[in-house]
C-alpha cells in the first residue's frame, strides 16, 4: 500500500470527451480525437514541472475496439503518427515513455515505433510517462496471475508464499508505485476498468472538462484538491 503523500506523485489519468468535444463543434469525432492527442504533450510538461514523478494516460481500452472501424483505424494511425513526432519531441524534456497494455495485436508497424520510443527514452531520468493502449484492468490482472502460475508450475514460487508484492510485480509496468490521484476528465463517474490494482487506494476526481480543454490550471485544481484530501488508508487520523 502507498504511504500517506500530501503531493501526488503518480498520477492517472482518463482521456474522456474527445468525441464530444468535436461534435459539439459540429465536427467529426476523430478532429477530437487529433485535438486531445495535442493535447497530451501539454500536460505532459506541465506533469513534470509540477514535479509529477510518474504520468499515467488512459488512450485506448480493450473495449475501445467496439467503436466504428473508421475511428479505430484513425485511432491506430494517430498512435503511430504522435509516437513519431510528438512524444520524440519529450526527449529533450526528460521524459521516459512506457507503452502499457497487450501490444501483441497491434500492427507491426506501429509495435515497431512503439519499441523505438521507448529505447529513444530509456535513458531519461525525469518525469516517467506511461500511455495505456489497449489495456484493461482486469486483462492486467489474469496476465500477473499467469506469469505467477508459471513460477509455481516451474517449482520457483509456493502457492503460499504468494504476497501482494509478487502480485505488483508481475503487473505492467512492474517497477513503479500505486497512483496515488486517479483524474478522469469528461463528466462520467467511473474508472472503466483502469489500473485496478494500481489504483485501489487512489483519489478518485471526476471533471466535466472535456480533455482537449484540460488544461494546466485544471490540472493543478485537481492537484490542489489531492493535497487537501484526508488520506487515512483505513486507519484514523490523530484528531479522531
């Protein structure tokens, strides 16, 4: 479990409202979807300025593949598009970019762009950014479960020997801590299978900013907001 912070060190979050923010312009979703992506870049070095350790970006669900074809297929070029110009330009920012999620079913192409970001950035020490594309919580977890019954099968590991711990570390990314301030922007009231595990004891901040309007300000609201926040982890405070 994460220790009591008054600052947010991870920070989760959830794109919403592209879609809408297009229409209500009377646009097509996908010039959204375009805006949003602009968008990430901005609050990633604003994530980093405000001393933000590890920014986490919810881009595409597993159940995102239920949308129209011709906005998966958008979705898919603009993925590959950002990670060869936008994210590069992190580089010079510091900035350590982890793709997170099943990337087995994506095209070669893009895997390959995805690989090459993250060795062009491994080297960086700043902000850790992490972008979900086609992830789910849920999907997450029964992949920790098999690489931890791996281990038992291979005689490494006893069924009562397993801790959370072990748990933690067959997740993905496996080396970085809990969220600690979970934001989804868009108006809805849920986490749609986001970071399960990672975010059990999160602070929940639920926005009706559309996310190409999330902007620095709203950002540092929400951070404003975490440091305000009475985090007991189910213990008592001392007033109490």
């Amino acid at each position: 479990m994460s220790e009591k912070k008054s600052f947010p060190e991870h920070v989760a979050i959830i794109l919403d409202g592209n879609g809408r923010w297009a229409q209500k312009r009377g646009r097509e979703r996908t010039y959204g979807h375009q805006i949003g992506a602009a968008n990430v870049k901005r609050i990633v070095r604003s994530a980093g300025n405000m001393g933000i350790k590890i920014l986490t970006l919810y881009a595409f669900s597993t159940e995102n593949w239920k949308r129209p074809s011709i906005e998966v297929r958008f979705l898919m070029k603009l993925f590959k598009n950002y990670l060869i110009s936008q994210l590069r330009e992190l580089i010079d920012d510091n900035v350590q970019v982890h793709i997170v999620g099943d990337t087995s079913v994506l095209s070669d192409s893009l895997r390959r762009e995805i690989e090459e970001c993250e060795k062009d950035t491994a080297k960086n020490d700043g902000l850790i950014l992490n972008v979900a594309i086609n992830y789910g919580g849920r999907m997450e977890i029964v992949h920790a479960v098999k690489l931890i019954a791996e281990k038992v099968r291979n005689g490494e590991l006893l069924p009562e020997q397993i801790t959370e711990e072990d748990v933690s570390s067959a997740l993905y990314p496996s080396d970085q801590m809990d969220v600690d301030l979970l934001i989804r922007t868009g108006g809805e009231y849920r986490i749609s299978n986001f970071l399960l595990w990672q975010a059990s004891y999160s602070e929940l901040y639920f926005t009706p900013v559309l996310w190409p309007d999330f902007t620095e300000e709203e950002l540092k609201k929400a951070v404003d907001w975490f440091e305000g926040r009475d985090r007991r982890f189910g213990g008592l405070t001392e007033e109490t």
